[in-house]
C-alpha cells in the first residue's frame, strides 16, 4: 500500500518537473540570469507549486490527523538556524548555478534519452554518499539535523 | 542558449509539483523533498527505504515512458561535464548538509513557513543568481 502511494506521488512529481522545465538546465539556468538570456517560467513553476502545496498542506492537517498508509505525519520538528544550514544551502545554489540542476529536477529527466543527467545524479548521488560519510566521522562533534530518520510529529 | 517564456507549461507544472507533495503527506505522511528521500537509497540503507524508492522510481518512468512512446521534451545543457561532475558532487554534499533543496525546503518546507526552509531557500536561490551571474558574465561559461 504504501509503496503504491509513494509511486503514485512520485509519477505525479515526475510528469509535473517534465512539463514545467523543471528538468532542463538550459531553462532553469536562463531563470538565474536577468541581465541575459531571461526566461521567467521558473518563476511560475515555483510559484504554483508552493501556492498548492501551501493550501493543500492546511486542508489536509484540518481534516486528517494522521495519513492514509502510515500511523503518523512526519514532519521536521528543528527550528535551529545554523552554520550547517546556511553553509550547505549556499553550497548547494552554488552547484545549481554550475549544473541548472537540483535533485528533484535531474530524477524525472534521468532516463529521457540524454546521457548529462546521467552523469549530474551519479555525482550528486556520490555528493551525498561523501557528506553522509563526513558526518559519521565527525559524529558527536557537530551533530547533523536528520534527513533520513523516523517519524516525528508536529506541524 | 535561449529558451522561450511558457506559462502555461510552467504553472501547471508547477501545480503538479505540489499536488505530487500534497498527495505524498496525505497518503504516506512524508516530506516530498528529493534531496531527503535520495538520502536514504545510499548506504547505509534505513529501514524505511522502500518508499524513496517506488516514489523515486515514478518520478523518473513517467518522463521515461513518454519520451520512449515518442514525445519530446525541451532539453539544453550548456555547461561542461566537468563542471556537471564538479556541480553534482557539490549539489548532492550542500542540499544533503543544507537538510534539502528546491523541493524539500522550496517547495514543502515554504509551504509549512518553517523558518529553516525559508531561511535555506532565500540563501540558496541568492547563492544561485550570483553563481550563475559569475560563470556566465565574469569567467563566461563552465
């Protein structure tokens, strides 16, 4: 059941980045450059996206307590703004100036016939390995915010 | 490379977008933040796995079954493989250290008004206009 959901939801995520341009670097990195060749779709993507997800989000926490497939929201409860936030968004835009992708854009176009996303999402992929494996050694030091983890609940 | 202005294409796209993240906290009670659920299909494996898989999964057939049915999608690159090597390395260990990217924080996190994710996204997008204004009108391309 719960797969199926998560297929569903991800078939939805996939056709909505192919149609947007979410998944065309040319596109994505033409949004980034007002002095030059601008393109403002972007713009548009992000904004119908977060309008959406904004209404759909309160709907759904006024009606249902808890989802369909699994007994309870999980949600980020962490509300520390930090050197690790700040330094790896930063890190982050950079590479999506260099590249005009970011993960959710790279996934859907993965297998269209072009072999660039191919090559982006095994490095983003080994990035992610690298930084998982940076924060193991560094454990108890600097303690990471989880991504990866179990439930936790609050909105 | 020029690209044209769709509007269209954009909003309903991007109405998709959040339909998809709607339907992925109603349904299974997730974040649908690509960065966090990339995360958990490399090693060490969690437990929870399975569901980054199947929605990872959706989201790359959908646009794989149409293009191999014969349409056509708009799709430039113009930069380097270095440098999408070198990007992608950087995008996967920031958006994983940032705690998410354009969907995760952009997208869901936003739409919460979490103060980290609005945080994130304003420091990402700025970092992103100022890279791309330094590769294409100083150093001119990468």
């Amino acid at each position: 059941m719960k797969l199926l959901t998560a297929l569903i939801s991800g078939i939805v995520f996939g056709i909505g980045i192919a149609i947007s341009g979410m998944g065309n670097p040319a596109k994505v990195l033409n949004f980034f450059d007002p002095v030059g060749t601008w393109d403002a779709s972007l713009l548009l993507v992000m904004g119908g996206a977060l309008v959406t997800t904004f209404i759909g989000y309160r709907l759904l926490f006024r009606m249902r307590d808890k989802p369909v497939a699994e007994p309870s929201f999980a949600i980020p409860v962490s509300r520390q703004i930090d050197a690790r936030l700040v330094g790896g968004s930063a890190v982050f835009g950079i590479g999506w100036g260099i590249t005009g992708f970011c993960p959710g854009g790279a996934i859907p176009v993965l297998a269209i016939g072009y072999w660039e996303p191919l090559i982006f999402v095994i490095a983003m992929m080994a990035g992610i390995f690298l930084a998982m494996a940076g924060d193991r050694l560094w454990k108890g030091r600097n303690k990471p915010v989880p991504l990866t983890d179990s439930h936790a609940t609050g909105r | 490379m020029e690209t044209v202005f769709t509007p269209w294409e954009a909003l309903i796209g991007g109405v998709l977008i959040g339909l998809s993240a709607v339907m992925l906290m109603a349904l299974n009670g997730r974040i649908a933040g690509m960065t966090g659920i990339l995360a958990g299909l490399v090693p060490p494996f969690p437990k929870d796995w399975g569901w980054r898989a199947a929605f990872t999964f959706g989201a790359l057939a959908a646009p794989a079954a149409y293009a191999a049915l014969g349409g056509r999608l708009e799709f430039g690159v113009p930069v380097s493989t270095a440098a999408m090597i070198g990007g992608g390395l950087i995008v996967g260990a920031g958006a994983y250290v940032g705690s998410g990217c354009t969907s995760g924080h952009g997208v869901c996190g936003m739409a919460r008004l979490s103060p980290r994710s609005i945080v994130a996204t304003c420091v990402f997008m700025a970092a992103t206009f100022v890279t791309v204004f330094v590769v294409r009108h100083v150093i001119g391309g990468v």
